[in-house]
C-alpha cells in the first residue's frame, strides 16, 4: 500500500532508541526524509547507521535520515531544532512528539524538582514545539502531528503518577490544536502505547525487581498477565499505527487518541 509519505519531510522526536528510533525507521522505509533527534550524538550516529543498514530502498528514492542534538527540555534547543530543520528542508510535514517516561514512584515519593522535570519534558516540550511548527504548517496548509503518551491517559498505572498526570495534559493540548486547526489541514492524533519491550520497561521492570525482591521473571509475568494477547508489545507495532496516522490513508482522522496495547486497557473508550 502507498502511504503518499514519500518527500515528506517528518521529525521524530527522541528517536535515537525504543519507539521513537522504531517510528523514525518506518517513515524513511515509506520514502520520507526523517530528521532524529536525541540529547546524544553517539546514539545519533549510531541510529542513523542502523536505519540506512536495515532499510532497502529502491533507486528512485532519495530519502535521507538527518540528525540532530536536541534537549528537549530545553526552549533554546527546541527553536535550534526547528530552525535547523527549516533551513535544510525548507519545511516540515510531519511532528512526531516523543519524550522520554518520567521517573515512577507513589506521590509521596515525587520531589518538586521532578514534578517539574516532567513536566517541561512531556508536556511543556510539546506545547513549545507545536507552537513553532503549526504557523509553518499553516501556511503549508498541510500538517501531520503524533504525539506518543502512554496507556495511562486511558488506564492510570501504579506507581507512575507523573506520566499519569502530565500525559492527560497533552492529550488535552493535542486535542485542542486538533480541532482549532482542522480548517488548515492540520491533522493531530495521539496515540498510547501500552507495554512494549523497550529500553523504559525494562527500567521498570528493574525497579521493580529491586524494589520487591522478585525475580526480573515475575515482574514481566506480572505485566503479561494484564494483557490480553498475553506478550509485551513491539516498537514496530506502534510505528505501523504512527505512520499510517501521518499518511495521506487517514486524511479523516484527526483528534483521536488511539492505544496499541494488545488489549491491556479494559475500559470502553
């Protein structure tokens, strides 16, 4: 199936490893050019070398993979991006907002200073970002937008209030963007993954170990059981649905928060 994506020019925020690198991998192998981006450059190299190794494209495309050190937490680094990307490609089609989970832990275990960390690097971030892409989308008068939470918009988990908390706020901004700029073709989604054998879970599958003294077995069984399918998802899996969400298939969808969770979420909606 054609997706319409080739010479799209699609970021991929935070996509030097786990979902974000899956995303970024995808969109290249449907023929856009995908800027990544990351706080390290090492993982930048590394991303890069590892997508254009794994992809085969046919002669015609003359896609490229383009990366960028950005802090996401950073305001200055985020217009530095943005210019960045501009001034290569003279636009920029598609934003996939990724961010890194926060610290877990119960609410009378979270400091102030991580309240805020989490804040400004899932909420805030992408607030600053769409804030500077959608007047260029504007004028496009095309804009895609996918922004990655997590399961715990739809079904809070235990012990992570801070993704619990700071993830509903950009749902609440993703769907408000959506409907405010529809009339300027500038579609916006969210979508949740659930579970997935990522770098983060296995963190909290470690902390968890470490915190209760059960085996790294036990701990993964315990988010299996939770699961429908019964197994941890794939990054590639999320990607499918991210890509497919940015591409001309679903120029009807915008303002949905969709989760790729293998049936872990049990409420209606």
């Amino acid at each position: 199936m054609d997706l319409g994506l080739k010479n799209k020019i699609a970021l991929v925020l935070a996509s030097s490893k786990g979902l974000g690198f899956a995303c970024a991998k995808s969109f290249y192998n449907e023929g856009a050019s995908v800027v990544i981006c990351s706080r390290s450059e090492d993982n930048l190299k590394t991303a890069k070398e590892k997508i254009e190794s794994e992809v085969e494209l046919s002669k015609e495309m003359d896609n490229t993979i383009y990366p960028i050190v950005a802090d996401l937490m950073s305001e200055d680094q985020i217009y530095n991006l943005i210019d960045k990307v501009v001034s290569k490609f003279g636009r920029i089609d598609i934003l996939v907002h990724n961010a890194g989970g926060p610290p877990s832990g119960p609410i009378d275990k979270i400091s102030s200073e991580e309240w805020t960390d989490s804040i400004d690097l899932n909420l805030r971030s992408f607030i600053r970002i769409a804030r500077l892409l959608i007047p260029l989308m504007k004028k496009q008068q095309y804009g895609r937008i996918v922004a990655i939470t997590s399961v715990s918009v739809k079904q809070p988990l235990e012990n992570l209030v801070l993704s619990n908390t700071t993830r509903l706020g950009v749902v609440g901004f993703a769907k408000t963007i959506a409907n405010e700029h529809a009339k300027d073709n500038i579609l916006v989604n969210v979508v949740c993954p659930g579970p997935n054998l990522t770098d983060r879970m296995k963190e909290l599958i470690n902390k968890t170990v470490n915190d209760t003294g059960k085996s790294e077995a036990e701990v993964q069984k315990a988010w299996t059981d939770q699961i429908p399918l019964g197994r941890l998802g794939k990054p590639e899996e999320l990607a499918s649905l991210v890509v497919f969400l940015a591409s001309e298939k679903a120029s009807y969808i915008t303002g949905t928060v969709i989760q790729v969770d293998g049936g872990f979420v049990k409420g209606p909606f």
